[in-house]
C-alpha cells in the first residue's frame, strides 16, 4: 500500500473510526496492533517474505528484555552489535559477502526507521534511560507503527509511550479538522508540487544540449541543481504531513521532520533542521557519545574544538551513508559531513579572529544572511547530484555541460538562491496585512477543500497512483 | 477547523458552522469544478457533428454535396471537411477522372472516410500518394462517408457501381462488428428504410448521473490523461462487459451471432461487386486496447487480439473477399497511445498512417489478382 495514497487514507479512517470506538486501553492497543498486522502485510508474498522482518524485531525484543533484566555494557554491546548485523545483511549492503545474504524474497519495507527505534531501545535500556519494563504489544506497535512504518519519522519510544496513557493526545473536532488539514496539505505536496517540480527537472535534464549556448547550458544545470531539493522537499515533507496528521487520529503525536530548513543560514543549522528526528537519532547516539570519548581521551586543549569538528563530519556521515548501499551514497554522506564539519570549522576561525560577540554580529548583518542562506541551498543541492544520480548520468551531465558552464551553474544558483530565500524571510519576518485572514476556519476549509479536489483531479490524471516516496526506498 | 495547539479545553464549535463549514465545501467543490469544465470547454474544444451530414433512412447518413463542414474531437485537432460534387469526401472529383488512374472506393464506417482528421492525413489520402509512388499512376480515392451499418453500406451498391471503382475498400473495426444486432443476415432488408429510432432517456438517478459525466469535458479531459496509464486503460476496458468480448475466447454466442452476420454480409457484398468485376478489400481496423494488448501487454489466458483478425481471414477465405488485419502493424508502432484518440475511439491522424500502409500494401498485393491489376505487370493496361 502506497503512502501517501487515497488507500491507505481510507485504511487509516476506517482504523481510526474503529480505534477511537473505545477508550479502553486495551483495545486500543489491540486495534492498533491489528492495524499494523494488516498494513504490514500489504507489502509481502507470502509468509515466508515476513520471516527475517519477524526475526530482526524478536532479536530487538529479546535484546532489550535481557538487557532489562540484566544491565550489561558487554551484553548491550553484543544486541546492538547483532542488531547492526541483521540490518546489514537484510538491507543487503554490499560489503555483506554473498553467502551471508538470503537467497529469497523478502520484505524490507521501513526496515531502516524500524531498525533506528530498535536500536535506540537497546542503548536505553541498556543504559537505564528506559526503566520500566517494555510490553511485547507496546514493542511491537511501537516499532511497526504503521503510519510511521515506510519512512518515519523516528519517533522515540518515551513520546510513543505517552500516547498509550489513557487520555493521552484526546481528540475534539478541532484536532480532527487541523490533522485533515494535515494530510490534505501533504497529499498535496506529494502529488501536485512534487510532482510538477520532478517534471520540471527532468525536462531540463532533457533541455541540456552541449551544443546550447553557454548561458543556457549554465541555466539549465542551476535548475537541475535547483529543483531537486524543491522536490525532495515537497516528496518527503509532504509525506510527514500526512502521516503526522493521519497519526494523530490514533491520538499519537508523531515528531516533526521539518522546520524551514531553507531558512538556515549554515549547513549544520540546515541539519537541525532536515530530516530532523534522524539527524537527532545520530547526535544522541553517535555525535554525542564520540565527542565525550573523544575528549575523555584526548585531553589537549587547543584540539578540543576540533573534536567536534571529527564528531560532525563522523555523525553527518554516517546521515548520508545511511541513504544507500552503493558508492554514491557514501560519497554523499562525504560530502554531508564534509559540509558540517567545514561549517564548524568556519566557525571556530571566525570566533577566534573576531571574538564570540564580534562573530555574532557579523551573522546578524543582513546581507551575510542573505548569502549563508544562498550558500546554505547550493551546498546542499550540490550533495544532492550523488544522491539522485549515479557516476555515469554525473559523468554525462558534467561532459554536457562542461566546467565553465558548471561554475556558472553553481554561481547562478547560489544568486538564485540568496535573492528567493532572503525575499522569503523577509515576507515571513513582515506579514503583509490581512493575511490573518487565512488563519480563519472559513478560509481554511476552503483552501483545504481545493487542496483536496486538485489532489484528486491530479492524482486521476498520474492513473491513479500519487508519485512515488524517495524516503521508501532508504 | 482551527488550530489544535493554545485551544483552551472544552472548546466548541458555534453551532452555525456545523452547517456553514459543510456548505463552504460543498460550494468550493462546486465553484471548482465549474471552473474545471469552463477551462476544458476553452481549451479543449469539441464539434462532433459533421453538419453536411443528413440523415437517410435508407442509407444511414451521408453528406451533402459541395458542402464544407469542420469537425473536431476534443482531443483531436480541427477537420475541415470538404464534400465534393457527390457528396463524397475525396481529392478531387467524382465526376471527371484522369485517363489510365485506378479509382477506389472507401466504404465502411467513420473511419473509413476519416472521421475528425483533416483530409490530406486520412488513410486514403496518404494510401493513394503510396500507391501513386509504388504504382506510377494515379489513384483516385473516393470515400461515400455517411454513418452506416453493413445494410446501410450495402445499400449504396448502386452509388459504388455509378463511379466505376477498380477496387472497393471497407474499414471495419470491433466496434462497427459490435453494432450489428446478430440477427441472421437477410439481403431482402437491403435498402428498405429503416426508421431512426432515438434512444428513450432514462430517468433513473444513475442514468441521469452517468448522462451529466458523460457530457463533461473535464471528465473528458481527464479520461484522456487517466487513459495514457495503459494498464489503467486496458484493464478498463476488458472489463467494460461484452463490447469486449470479440478479444475472449472462445467467442460468446452474442460474438458468435455477430461474427455470423458480418461473414454472411460481407460474402453476399462481395459476390455482389465480383459480379461487377469489382474486388473487395476489407481491412480490419483494431481498437487501441486490442493494439495494446497485440502489442505485448501482459493479459489473461483467454484473451487473444488477433482472434478475430483470425476469424475474418477464414471468412475472407471462404467468401472471397481480401483481407488486412491491420493489428499487427499497429503492435508494432511505437508511442501506440498517439495513434488513438484515447476517449473518443477513432484514430488519430498519425493513426490513419498505419491504415494507410496496410491498405496501400494490401491493394497492391503482388499475390493477388486484384493487387497485380491496380499496380501489378497488368497496371500499364487500360483499367476499362
């Protein structure tokens, strides 16, 4: 079943009119567990396809309730070691030798949001930060939550958890008007913006002829640049939208994904705010922990700052390696924390050169906002080309379009993109009058009902079925 | 609706917007299709009705003479439709004819004169610039249009024979096949008037429903891009009850039935023209689901798009008549969709070019004595 898609938008109303039929903890739990059962089985062929999904959340479960029992550094080390195992060889990454892989069919949907819930249980636990004793119905809804299942977001067991009070989250008509507004918003994005902006792009793909002049050439390489975070943008946060908002029927609160990230005026500001609930799971788990052994055992002053700096690039990383299994994603992940860590660096040069105050005051000049924005943008659409591409369509864009034209890509994007996002934050920062306006329930139903009715006009025009979820296949 | 968050508990929504909220809606909906339909009526414009046509009851309908009509599908492009001195939708004349040419005439149904494509991309326009290049002469397409079943086509014997054809070509489809009511054919009902019989309205709700879709050209238009997902279209399709049922096999006794009518027609229409020294041509014209499908798309055990290709060529076999089965040719084009104009059935104007190669090819047909004839080593004779 297809998320965002008008069948699992059913799925999710008929559950959640089932779900809220009772106050009754328990048969809440019970219909959510159903629930999960029956969108999970969406996506197999056969029992058997359902096996090694089956076994990799049983070892999470024995994991953590060994480790429940008996709190162990070593033991701890030896679940998440085995649990890491599991989801390299499920995922089917490719330094996994052969004969370790499966020779068969089987599903892996959501597998890696599912394998980060997993993960973040065991460390708990482990470390006593979850203490009381987790439910085999609790576990099991918690990490195959179907709203959440394809692509997040990683939600932390304790909000989950919160959820499964009784009374927790309640519902009245405005909720339910403001989760519809939700899931129409992102449907919305998924299917029209998203997919105009794909089309967009790829007819520049089609556009660019070495033979074109080069201010063409130039032009059509910084809107293939360009587009794609647009579109990524619209793809998965419209996707959030709409699970947070179908989610919240159920009366669980899933977490953000997204907060403006194109208003970040640095890359690891842009990380605080893309993607959030992963680049979160990293800091807790990876970043944090690395930078307190590393300054536990390094204890040289001078190169503290430069700790953080070997943590980011580590942690961001491993967010863009997580992306997929082949060489672009790794050369991704370089350029991920490649940009944080040069980020930080940038910082520690300019604070030691203009002091703490002196560097604050140079980021809140406007121009320089205006241009880390813009710089902010092309950074990241630059990374992009390694996650949507592979090396021979880069070796081919890139022969196409030759350097003088890729420097002027570059060049013109970053203006592009200084002059769009500063206009954006300045309307954002001086509301023009009247817009309350659109806050009134009158004209956000109607807003929302168009919404609606060119989602559906546009999903009729695709056949039927919305545009695929980048996200769904990580 | 307002936000969720910083409401105060217990809440309420004034009672008047449990109505008002509803009807804001409803009315959006409303105002937006509304403006869905004005947008596709302005940019998707439509004049079906051919209006040199008039109706006979004899012969179904034909055009006036020397009359000039335009036509267009909404998913097609304007057609101007010019009628010559007979009424007949051709390049030239009916009357005067160049020495040594080989004149044909086209009868069948709307495709067979080019229904909504403008004149010079109808398969007979394109077929006798082929053949005039194969060939070297002329060759004088004239096709009778008019909107006919086989009774009505036969009954326009006396009209082919008053034009002195070399060859006659009809352009039949699954959906012409399917219009014949599977009664026996009976040669005594040829050319007796039969009344036109307008379709009584339903009043039913679903009726009337399927009635205003039916006349939306925003529906139109988005059938059109539904239509381009080609499982979405033919899956559709096969499941669009028994006008579907000539692509099953074995064939349904409605299919039967039908079958049965068009051999016994068409053998008594060829029998009719061999007497006048005249052979007959027929050339199958699929429909796009059974192109697709001939094309490669995957499809149930039962489903078989050349069976009544197949079943024809034993007809023309038995009945002595040539036979085309022009779904392989269009199997094998690319972009296939272009062809068709999805919603409205008919071909396209790159449509007409296939039928246009397998007319040209079978007309000329080296193995035949028809084809030898009209472009053969018996070309250089006077035709007559």
């Amino acid at each position: 079943m297809n998320v965002p898609s008008l069948q699992f938008l059913g799925f999710a109303l008929v559950g959640a009119l089932i779900f809220n039929l009772s106050g009754n903890s328990r048969w809440r739990a019970l219909t959510l567990c159903v629930l999960n059962i029956a969108f999970f089985s969406t996506f197999l062929r056969g029992w058997v396809s359902a096996v090694p999904y089956a076994t990799f959340l049983l070892l999470g479960y024995v994991g953590i309730r060994v480790l429940h029992v008996r709190r162990s550094t070593t033991l701890g080390i030896l679940f998440v070691a085995a649990t890491l195992a599991a989801f390299f060889i499920l995922k089917r990454y490719s330094f996994v030798p052969e004969p370790m892989l499966l020779p068969y069919w089987y599903t892996a949907i959501g597998l890696s949001y599912v394998f980060f819930r997993v993960l973040h249980l065991l460390i708990d636990v482990s470390q006593d930060a979850i203490e009381e004793r987790i439910a085999p119905l609790s576990y099991f809804n918690y990490v195959l939550n179907f709203p959440a299942l394809v692509s997040g977001p990683i939600q932390r067991y304790e909000h989950y958890h919160r959820s499964e009070a009784p009374g927790a989250f309640p519902l009245d008509i405005f909720i339910i008007g403001h989760s519809f507004e939700r899931i129409v918003g992102g449907f919305f994005k998924v299917t029209v913006v998203s997919s105009l902006l794909l089309m967009w792009q790829k007819s520049c793909i089609s556009h660019l002829a070495g033979s074109a002049p080069l201010p063409m050439r130039a032009t059509d390489l910084a809107l293939i640049a360009g587009l794609y975070p647009l579109y990524l943008y619209a793809n998965f946060s419209g996707y959030t939208d709409f699970v947070i908002g179908a989610a919240r029927l159920f009366r669980i609160e899933l977490p953000e994904n997204f907060n403006e990230p194109f208003s970040s005026e640095n890359f690891i500001m842009f990380w605080s705010r893309w993607h959030i609930t992963l680049s979160d799971w990293l800091k807790t788990y990876v970043y944090s922990p690395l930078l307190l052994t590393l300054m536990r055992r390094i204890t040289v002053t001078w190169i503290e700052p430069y700790l953080a700096v070997f943590a980011y690039f580590v942690t961001f990383f491993l967010v863009g390696a997580w992306h997929g299994q082949t060489s672009m994603f790794l050369f991704f992940g370089i350029l991920q924390g490649g940009g944080v860590a040069l980020n930080k660096l940038y910082q520690i040069a300019m604070t030691a050169r203009l002091g703490r105050s002196g560097y604050q005051a140079l980021c809140a000049v406007p121009a320089y906002r205006a241009a880390a924005r813009g710089l902010t943008y092309t950074w990241f659409a630059f990374t992009l080309f390694w996650f949507w591409s592979n090396w021979e369509q880069l070796r081919l864009l890139a022969s196409t379009a030759g350097p003088a034209a890729m420097v002027g890509a570059l060049l013109l994007l970053f203006a592009a993109a200084t002059v769009l996002l500063s206009g954006l934050a300045f309307a954002k920062a001086r509301p023009m009058t009247g817009t309350r306006i659109f806050e009134h329930r009158y004209v956000r139903t109607v807003v929302a009902t168009s919404l609606a009715v060119v989602t559906l006009a546009a999903l009729v025009l695709l056949g039927g079925t919305p545009p695929d979820l980048v996200y769904k296949n990580f | 609706m307002s936000d969720a968050a910083g409401q105060p508990p217990g809440r309420k929504l004034p009672k008047r917007d449990v109505i008002v909220l509803p009807l804001l809606a409803l009315l959006t909906v409303v105002i937006l299709g509304a403006g869905a339909e004005l947008f596709a009526r302005v940019y998707w414009p439509e004049q079906e009705a051919d209006d040199c046509m008039i109706r006979d009851p004899i012969v179904g309908s034909h055009a006036k003479p020397n009359c000039t009509a335009l036509t267009k599908a909404a998913e097609g492009i304007w057609s101007e439709d010019r009628w010559n001195d007979c009424g007949y939708r051709a390049l030239g004349s009916c009357v005067n004819r160049t020495d040594g040419s080989a004149r044909i005439v086209a009868v069948g149904s709307s495709t067979g004169w080019g229904y909504l494509v403008p004149l010079e991309d109808t398969w007979f326009a394109r077929a006798a610039s082929t053949l005039h290049a194969r060939c070297g002469r002329e060759f004088d397409f004239q096709a009778l249009g008019g909107i006919a079943n086989l009774y009505q086509n036969m009954a326009r014997l006396p009209q082919i024979l008053q034009l002195h054809p070399d060859a006659v070509v009809m352009i039949l489809s699954p959906f012409d096949i399917a219009g014949s009511n599977g009664h026996a054919f009976d040669p005594t009902l040829i050319g007796q008037p039969r009344e036109h019989v307008e379709r009584a309205g339903s009043h039913s709700i679903r009726a009337q429903i399927q009635a205003f879709v039916g006349a939306s050209r925003a529906v139109l238009v988005a059938q059109h891009y539904l239509y381009q997902n080609v499982d979405f279209y033919v899956s559709g399709y096969l499941a669009s009850g028994e006008k579907a049922d000539y692509l099953r096999q074995p064939f349904t006794p409605v299919w039967q039935g039908r079958l049965a009518f068009v051999d016994k027609a068409l053998e008594y229409f060829a029998a009719q023209l061999r007497s006048n020294d005249i052979p007959l041509i027929v050339v199958l014209a699929p429909q796009e689901a059974q192109a697709e499908l001939a094309a490669g798309l995957p499809h149930p055990a039962d489903v078989d798009p050349f069976a009544i290709g197949n079943a024809m060529a034993r007809m023309a076999a038995r009945d002595g008549f040539l036979f085309a089965d022009a779904t392989t040719a269009y199997s094998k084009a690319s972009a296939l969709q272009d062809m068709f104009l999805s919603v409205n059935g008919h071909f396209s104007s790159a449509g007409h070019a296939i039928l246009a190669d397998v007319a040209a090819a079978t007309l000329a047909l080296a193995e035949h004595p028809a084809g030898r004839r009209l472009c053969g080593s018996d070309t250089q004779a006077p035709l007559r």
